[in-house]
C-alpha cells in the first residue's frame, strides 16, 4: 500500500485563534456575523450528513447525479493526472471522479482537519492501493501551494461551497486557484443554480428542524470553545431569500432581549429582542454568472453540466 504524505501548512493553533478572531471581529459589528465554518464540529459535521439526506435538500443529489453521469466526460476533458480537491472532508463525491480518471497518478486532498483527512485517505487507499496521496492540512481561502505532482491538474470545487463566500472572497479566492493553474490545467467547480424561492428556502428550513440544529451548533461550539453562556433555546433559527442578491441567508434571532458573556475574549455582547445574528450565505447562480466571474479571474468556461432539473451545475474551466 503506498504510504500517505501529510503536509501541515497551518500552525498547530491556527483553529483556535481564526475562531476567536472571527468572534471577536464578528460580534461585535452590526449587524453581527460568524462564518458557517464553524458549524462543523463533529457534531455539526453528522448534523449536515443528515441535512444531505433529507427530501428537501436537493443539492448533493443534484451534484451527485451530475458526477455520475459526466464524470467520464469530466476525465476525457481534463485529462487529469493529479485531483486536487479543496474542502475534501470525507472525499465521498471523489470517488465518482476517481473512478472516471484511469491515468490518474495523484489525489491531493486539501483540508483543516487532520483527522477528516487521514480516515478519507486511508479509505482511498485501501480501495486503490496504487494511488499517491498527498494530504494538505490548510485553508483553502488562504495562498495554497501544491505539492510536486505530475499534471495535467484538475482542481474541484465542489458542493456549492463558492456560495458561501461574499462576491468579493469569491474574486479574491478565484484568481488565488488561477495562480495555481499551470497550462493544460483545469477547475472544476459545483454551483447551485438560482430557482423558485420556496424550493431554495425549503432546502435550509427542513420540516424536521435539522437545519435549525445544524444552524444553533455554531452557538454550541463558542460556548464549549470559549467558554461563552450562548442558550441556543435563546435563538429561532431563520432562513431568507435575499431576491437581489440571489442568495439565501441563514440567522439566529434572538427571542429575547439578552447578553452573552464569552470569558475568554472578555467580551459582554448585548442582543435586543429580534436581534439576528447572519451565519451563513448561500449564493445561488447563473451560467452567465458563473462564466463573468471566472472570466474575471483569468479562467474560461469551458464546459457546463447541470442535473435532469437543471437545479445545479458542475462547470469545467480552464486557466487563459
């Protein structure tokens, strides 16, 4: 079995101090923010599995029934000897793609947790033995830089995590993967598609309430990681549709006028009743959309593939 490289590029305490950052920057600007991020602990990490599989979250179906079918095309088009995949996780929708990619020579999976890493990796590996594997522990939002691996590359993006970053992140984080393209080397990126605004608020306010969990976890993880007083009980979780912006916004509202005391920034944060607090976007897209902004950071479009009910998208782009 062919040994798994593991490269750290984050200090040891780089979590924590990105998290306390991001609370102390966040929570005390109006209005007040947190990244979604920091949903996933373990526990925020089964929560959206479950989201995943619920009737009303249609896009890791959508994206999956794209991979299944395109994936042969995906590999002839790229003509990938190194997958390098941003956000990896568990690498379960990589499977698709490995299977596509019979030249394939590396995967360089790209993640924050060590622990998702080394269980994808050594699942890979024993379902292909002859695989090269070379694991970053990194922030894919931060300057990357790539192991040694033979190209053509194929860099994805996927599960429509590009929404998640504000349109200026996401110029910034488009020409950070253009400079890591070499001739020859492409992206392949996972966009959810604009559509009617019940179907999009449906898929981040489940009947069950999974989200809402999923949403309150961020409350769970200050509290346990700062020592912060958060109830989560003190909070409705809220999902909108923003029809200017085209995108969904996930909030926490405050039931009550209240005050969070988090110890370990020595901060006293004031909520008034009604009082929200953003934790995520979700940006929904359009081919021309997705074909501007990746123009803008020196890639063009070059393929474009959605589901049977045209719900998401996978583009293909290559470096001008």
């Amino acid at each position: 079995m062919s040994p798994i490289q593991l490269t750290r590029t984050l200090p040891a305490d780089a979590t924590d101090a990105a998290l306390r950052a991001d609370v102390l920057h966040g929570l005390t600007r109006h209005p007040k923010t947190l990244p979604p991020k920091w949903f996933y602990d373990a526990h925020g990490s089964e929560l959206f599995e479950e989201i995943t599989r619920l009737p009303e979250y249609y896009p890791t179906r959508a994206e999956r029934e794209i991979l299944v079918a395109r994936a042969s095309g995906i590999a002839t088009a790229s003509g990938a000897q190194t997958l390098v995949e941003l956000g990896s996780g568990s690498s379960d929708k990589t499977r698709h793609l490995l299977d596509a990619l019979p030249g394939l020579h590396s995967y360089v999976p790209v993640d924050v947790s060590e622990s998702a890493l080394r269980g994808a990796a050594e699942t890979l590996l024993a379902e292909r033995p002859d695989l090269s594997i070379h694991a970053l522990i990194a922030d894919f939002t931060d300057e990357l830089t790539l192991p040694d691996t033979p190209g053509p590359r194929l860099v994805a993006f996927l599960g429509g995590t590009i929404g998640n970053l504000l349109p200026d992140e996401r110029a910034v984080f488009l020409k950070s993967v253009r400079s890591l393209l070499s001739p020859g080397d492409s992206l392949l990126l996972g966009t959810d598609l604009v559509k009617d605004e019940r179907t999009l608020v449906a898929a981040y306010d489940d009947a069950a309430g999974v989200t809402a969990a999923f949403n309150k976890n961020v409350l769970t993880v200050v509290d346990r990681e700062l020592g912060a007083d958060f109830a989560p009980a003190d909070f409705d979780h809220v999902a909108l549709w923003d029809p200017k912006r085209e995108w969904i916004e996930m909030r926490l509202r405050a039931r009550r006028a209240l005050t969070v005391k988090i110890p370990e920034l020595d901060l006293v944060v004031p909520f008034t009743a009604g009082e929200e607090l953003r934790t995520e976007i979700s940006a929904k897209f359009r081919k021309e959309g997705v074909r501007g902004e990746l123009a803008s950071a020196g890639l063009t479009l070059t393929q474009w593939w959605t589901d049977s009910a045209d719900r998401f998208a996978v583009s293909l782009a290559t470096a001008v």
